[in-house]
C-alpha cells in the first residue's frame, strides 16, 4: 500500500460445514503429571543440561521474558497440569468453550507399566475420562502412543525393538477391547516422522541417536505396528475410524521457477510427509493432520525457516502452509482432521489471529473441495513443551505454575464464538 492510500477492509464470511467438528488437544505426559515413562526418566536425568543449553539456544528476549527457562525444574514434568485429577473441571471449561470434540492420548507406561500386565484400574481411569467426555457431548479423539513408552520397553529398544509392533499391538487390543464403545477415533501414532527425527536422526530427544540405519527400522516399526493395529481394532469393533496422525509441513520452493528446489521441496514432502501414509497405505480410514512448520528449501543452500512474525519460540507464523498441505493431503481421498495448530504465545498477542488466518486458509480448502471434518487446536492447556519444558505457553487456557489455576485467555473466547458459530466473519485488508 502506497502512502496516503486509504486502507480498504474487506468482510467475508466463512462457515464451515455441517458437523464440523471443533475443539482442541493434550497429551498424557504432557498433561496428566505423576509419570514413570521413558520421557520422565530422561527429565530426571537431563534437566540440568537443558537449563544449562537454554543459556545459548535463545534470545536474550526469550531468557528476559521467560527466565524459568534457565531453572532445571522447568524440564522436569513432575506433577505438569494435573490433569489426570481434575479431567473433569478441563472438560466443563472446554465443554463452555463450545468444544464438541477433544484430542487426548492414553499413557501406555500407566496400562501397562510391567510387560505383560494390564491394570484394569487405568483403564477404568480413562473410561471415567471418556464418560466424562461423553456427557458434556464432547466427542473424543483418542490417540495411543503420543511420544512416551514404559520402561520395560524402553529397556527392551523401544521403538526399535524387533518386536514393537507386536508389544504395541498387544496393548492397542486392549485398550480397545475395554474402551472402545466410547471412541469413535483411534490415532494409532503421534507424529512417527517428528519422533523418529528427533531422537533417531538429529539426537535431540531422549538417549539421542544419531544413527540413520536405526531411523529406518523405527519408521518401519511404526508402519508395522500401525498397520497389525488397524486390522486389530476394526477385528474388535467394526465401523470404527482408525489413523495415524502426521506433523505435515509445507515445504515450498525458494524459487518458484528453480528445478532444483522445486524437485528438493518435492523429495523432502515425499519423505517427511507422506512416507509413512504410503508405507500404511489402505489402513486408515481418516487423516490426522497436525500443522505447524513451512520451510523453505533452495539448492544449494538447504532448508530454511521463513521470516515473519513468529511465536514466542521464534517459530514462524504461516497461515497459507496449511492449505497447501491440505490440499496435498486431499489426494488420498481420506475425511481429513486437523488434531493439532497452535503456537506458544504467553501475552495472547498473537493467538486470535492465529486461528482466524488458519481457519480461513482451511475453509478455503475446503471451498475447492479438501473434506476436512474438524479442527482441534493445541493446546486446550498450557503444559510441558516437550525438551522445552514449561515456559513456551501453547494453552487456550492459562495454567498457573504454582496454584494450578486455570484462566481461560481472550482468545480462547473468540475461538469458543467460532466453534459456537461454525464460523465468523474475516477481515481482509487490501
Ligand atoms: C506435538 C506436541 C507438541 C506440539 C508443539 C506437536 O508436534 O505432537 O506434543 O507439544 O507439537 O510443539
């Protein structure tokens, strides 16, 4: 816009389809507290060093403004939101948020912590999570691995062990066999690309391999194991949705007419994104689509991170990545939901506008055509970023480090008018 033009501001309504379905998403470990996993054991372990590497890793604006960062105790889940006690008062602050659907994962190391031994106690714990659910007219996503094994596995080679996708298969059947007259959605995997690239190829999670022979028997596994796990549950109870969820980023070429990053950003897609759909192919009766990441790919130079406004951990905000990863998506002719999109962002500055730009770029795929049935955000609760641990804030609600407390943030408002609405009005400024 030229100076002294006059800024013209455009409305357009966006509804999104019948039964569209909204809400948002946790994790167990990330969430629930009291765990005994392999993720709880490396923290105890490794707390030090990531306070220690948080001193290099960020900007001084993010030791300024978040300086637990630097506290080891920031690393360590511990009793994280407490989630696993009080379920109930999340779901009621997410059922007055007009949420209809909500996305959580099951902690195996809690059904079963000793090989072989299934406590029926657990499941009775997430049977009064899913009844809960249920009355407040909340329909759940359940995810059953979202990062975290058991010990005994973990001292067996986790993910690499030879006989993961039968140990996994094991406790899917039972999980589903107990539980599965309350769940419409199974996820079998969280994101196997993003786990098997952090703590397989670039070593940054847990013991930290960086070993690529290792990388490619994990991926195998998971593609094993979801697929023995698909026939399983709908063996169990026919008619039910069963799907793996994908970190899918948008990788697009740093000159649109270079050859070269054209064919790097295909490559790159092909193995980060759709790899493990292919290596699964026939056994998923939706896609579970997580957005977060556009990267920006040139030869010679590599991968890039795009510029622009970003999140509190400096990662950049793109709302058009999620229509190009729709719309490649859209060739598997799959019913598609979104089970994760968010940001760290502790002030809320940035949230509101956040999830109206995505939504618009979704509803948008959706105009030409992409079937997606819903859209989850995360977090519903500020929780344990993973290696990060507790400062970056992803929460619709705030959770107080000290008291617990939730606060519902304003821009969990404005989301609860969309869901309400099945929509809302954009502003488009030209
Ligand atoms: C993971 C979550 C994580 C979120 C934000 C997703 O890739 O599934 O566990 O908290 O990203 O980093």
């Amino acid at each position: 816009m030229q100076l002294g033009e006059i800024e013209k501001v455009k409305k357009e309504k966006i509804v999104f389809p019948r039964g569209f379905l909204w809400g948002a998403s946790t994790s167990s470990h990330q969430v629930e507290g009291g765990m005994n996993n392999d993720w709880s054991d490396w923290e105890e372990s490794n707390a030090n060093g990531l306070a220690e590497e948080a001193k290099i890793k960020w900007s001084q604006w993010q030791k300024v403004n978040f300086p637990e960062m630097l506290k080891a105790d920031n690393y360590i889940s511990g009793r994280a939101c407490d989630h696993y006690n009080r379920f109930s008062e999340d779901f009621e602050i997410a059922r007055k948020l007009g949420h209809n659907a909500h996305s959580f994962s099951i902690e195996w190391s809690r059904i079963e912590k000793e090989e072989g031994v299934f406590d029926k106690r657990e499941i009775e714990h997430y049977r009064m999570v899913l009844e809960d659910l249920k009355k407040r007219n909340i329909r759940p996503f359940v995810t059953l691995w979202h990062f975290t094994n058991p010990l005994w596995l973990r001292d067996l080679g986790g993910v690499e062990c030879k006989k993961f996708p039968f140990y996994f298969s094991r406790y899917a059947k039972f999980v589903v066999e107990e539980l599965g007259d309350l769940v419409d959605f199974w996820i079998t995997f969280n994101e196997p690309n993003i786990y098997t690239a952090n703590v397989y190829v670039n070593g940054k999670w847990l013991f930290g391999k960086k070993d690529i022979m290792s990388a490619i028997r994990v991926f195998k596994n998971f593609a094993k194991a979801h697929n023995l796990t698909y026939d399983e549950i709908h063996s169990i109870r026919k008619g039910t949705n069963v799907g793996l969820a994908n970190n899918i980023l948008y990788f697009e070429p740093y000159y649109k007419k270079s050859p070269f990053d054209i064919v790097g950003a295909k490559i790159l897609s092909h193995i980060v994104n759709r790899e493990i759909l292919n290596m699964t192919k026939g056994k998923h009766d939706f896609l579970a689509i997580q957005y977060y990441f556009h990267r920006l790919v040139n030869f010679p130079r590599g991968v890039m991170e795009g510029h622009g406004i970003a999140s509190d951990m400096g990662w950049e905000i793109f709302p058009k990545g999620i229509y190009h990863v729709l719309k490649s998506m859209s060739k598997y002719k799959l019913p598609i939901y979104i089970t994760e999109n968010g940001l760290a962002d502790s002030d809320d500055s940035r949230r509101e506008q956040f999830i109206k730009n995505h939504l618009y770029w979704v509803h948008r795929a959706v105009k030409e055509g992409v079937d997606v049935k819903g859209y989850l955000h995360w977090s519903l609760l500020d929780n344990l970023e993973l290696d990060k641990g507790y400062w970056p804030r992803f929460g619709l609600v705030e959770v107080d480090r000290d008291t617990l407390e939730r606060k519902v943030r304003p821009s969990a408002l404005r989301y609860a008018k969309i869901c309400k609405d099945n929509g809302f009005e954009m502003e488009i400024r030209e």
